[in-house]
C-alpha cells in the first residue's frame, strides 16, 4: 500500500457508466446439488425473458443492453460442479464463498484454488462478514487470499463492512480502511481493478435493515477513494458492490447510486424469481 497523507479523501468523481453492473446471489448454508440443478434451470429460463433482458444476454439469448449485468452464483462448494455444469455457457458467473491461500499443505478441511477451477469456478467471495465473525478469518489472511485468487485466475469478491456499533462510534471509516487496505495490501496496482469489492454493513445482513441509499453510496464512495489512494486509475475501474438485505422493491433506489456497481444479495438469492427481479432492476 503507498502511503497517501491524506487517505481516501477526496473521492474521484464516479463513472459508474462506465463500468458493468454485477449481480451476485450468495447462497450461503443452502443448496443440495439437487436444489442446485433446479434452481440453475428455473434461473436460465428467467434470464432468458424479454423483462430481465439486462441478464438476459449472460444467458444468450441474443438480447443486447447497454448496461447489461454480469450475473454471480455463490455457492457451497458441493453444489460447485453442478451448478458450474448447469450453467455452462450461459455466462452465469459461478463463485465458491471461501477458499485457502496456499496450493496445498496441513490444513485439514480447506480448499484452494486449482481445486476450485478444476470444478469450472470462476470466482471467490472472500472475508464475507460471516466467515469474519464465525470462523475467525482475519484481515491478515484475507492480504493473503485475495492475491493468491488473482494468481490463481480466479476472481476474488473481497467483503468489508462495519459492525452497528462501530458506526454509531463514528468508526466506519476506520474500520473500511483497515479492511480495504489489508486485503489488497500485496495486490499490484495494476490488478487492483480486477477485485470485486463488496460494501456490506454487518447490521445489515440478513437483518431486513437495509441501508439508506445515502448510507450505501456514502460508503461506497469511501471504499472507492481507498483503491485511489492507490490508483486513480483503478478506482474508476474498480466496481464495488452493496450487500444487506438487497430485495427486489429495494434494489433500484440503491442500484441507482453512483459508486454502487452492483450488489451481492444474499437471502433474497434463494428464490429464483426474485433474484432475478434483481437483476433485471441493474440493468
Ligand atoms: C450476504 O449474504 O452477503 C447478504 C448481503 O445477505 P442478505 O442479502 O440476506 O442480507
């Protein structure tokens, strides 16, 4: 990380025209390979009609937009190969939520990245505020993690985010900077483009409290300015992403931000009509 005597401030103008919306659907604990196959199969369909046109594309059906979304899938890693084979050709981004710094060695129950592309995965969400806060990921081996994914080609999701408390101490900054700065930490200047980054406040996750839309692009904006203290070319490039409690009746008003790039959605992903309904609010 260079040093910046005055860190993240000011925020560089916004170009999210520029950059394609990103929508990803985090499974978390759900999904038998059976629910998987299904569900893949209902979603296709969905993408595929006129009204989710913006996705529409990912799942080739010829319709073109000018902003059309990326869609991610994050799923357990049981349902990885099956959903990476449902999806095959579609474009449908497929996601493992974890994955190990190191190729291979003593550390029992892990899994790294040639393993995850060997199943066809094409990204990672890494340092997600639950392995955060249940499994002890810390910081320092997200600084580890994100850069091995980029070598590995696979896309790193890296996940930051204050507690409720920390931003009633006035500490959101503090907290998304430390964060943000570890975790690409040992990414080249050059990469640093290539990291999606997730803004998701902790409170709320999975808590039906979601953001105001001035509290998300507030952050979002921070977030960005923190990959230009780096790069200013990188954080017109960078997309960063919303998380908490993201629906179908709230995603316009938040999408709509200017340094929002897309949102990573996790409750409201399980159904597939309604994740689509997302994606269709992105384009
Ligand atoms: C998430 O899992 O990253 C998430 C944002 O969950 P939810 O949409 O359910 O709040």
């Amino acid at each position: 990380m260079s040093e910046n005597p005055n860190p993240a401030h000011p925020a560089e103008p916004a170009a999210s025209g520029s950059r394609t919306p990103y929508i990803a659907g985090n499974w978390k604990l759900w999904g038998t390979r059976a629910q998987a196959a299904e569900y893949c199969e209902r979603l296709l369909k969905l993408l595929a009609q006129p009204e989710a046109a913006g996705s529409a594309g990912r799942a080739g059906n010829g319709i073109t937009s000018r902003r059309r979304p990326e869609v991610g899938l994050c799923v357990p890693y049981t349902a990885l190969e099956t959903v990476s084979s449902a999806l095959a050709g579609s474009g449908v981004i497929v996601a493992a939520q974890n994955m190990h710094q190191a190729e291979s060695g003593a550390y029992t129950g892990e899994i790294s990245a040639p393993m995850l592309l060997e199943l066809g995965v094409d990204a990672v969400v890494l340092g997600h505020s639950e392995r955060r806060q249940l499994f002890g990921e810390t910081d320092r081996a997200l600084g580890e993690k994100v850069p091995a994914a980029l070598e590995a080609g696979l896309q790193p999701i890296l996940c930051v985010g204050e507690t409720e408390e920390e931003r009633e101490a006035g500490d959101m900054e503090r907290k998304l900077r430390h964060q943000v700065q570890e975790g690409l930490e040992q990414v080249a200047d050059d990469r640093l483009a290539d990291v999606l980054i997730a803004y998701e406040p902790i409170w709320a996750i999975g808590t039906g409290k979601v953001a105001t839309p001035d509290q998300a692009q507030e952050a979002t904006s921070f977030v960005r300015a923190l990959v230009g203290d780096r790069s200013k070319d990188a954080a017109e490039r960078v997309r960063v992403l919303y998380g908490g409690s993201v629906k179908p009746d709230n995603a316009g008003e938040i999408l709509e931000q200017a340094d929002i790039d897309g949102a990573l959605v996790g409750g409201a992903s399980l159904d597939p009509d309604s994740f689509a309904r997302i994606v269709a609010a992105a384009e």
